[in-house]
C-alpha cells in the first residue's frame, strides 16, 4: 500500500472540505446577520446578550472543522475531552 499517495489523496480532500466550508460560511454570512436582525427585532431582551452562536449552537463547531482538518487525530481527541469542542 502507498501511504505517501494516500496522504497526499487526504490532503487534496481536506484542503477542497475547508474551502468547501469556507465557502458555505462566506455564502450563509448575510443570511445570518439578516436572522440575529429579526431575533433581535422580534426578542430583544433575549438579543442583547445573544450572538449569531447562541441562536444557532452547531455553527461554532462548523467554524472550528477547518482547522481540525489540520489537527493530528490525537490533538482532537484531547480538544473534544478538555471541552474546546463541545
């Protein structure tokens, strides 16, 4: 088995997932400051200590994959159990 041509397949796939991301995010950015405007509008006692995070609790980890795609598996492992990514 060639361990150097799967390494090089995994990091042409990472690299196209992190843009991938990058872009969903760049493309989602309007909508979202459109919904923290309504939430704000339609909840405003609520708004004031909310963030676009708050309103939508799996976004950070969205924002956070990127660089996990960079991470060894053993410096995820120790992130997720110390709680950085919950």
């Amino acid at each position: 088995m060639n361990f150097a041509f799967i390494d090089q397949k995994k990091l042409k796939l990472d690299s196209y997932i992190q843009r991938l991301i990058h872009m969903l995010l760049e493309n989602l950015s309007s909508l979202l400051d459109s919904l923290v405007g309504i939430n704000q509008t339609t909840k405003p006692q609520e708004a004031s200590s909310g963030s676009i995070d708050d309103l939508i609790p799996s976004l950070r980890q969205l924002r956070v994959l990127p660089d996990m795609l960079d991470m060894p598996l053993k410096s995820i492992t120790a992130s997720w159990e110390s709680g950085e990514l919950a």
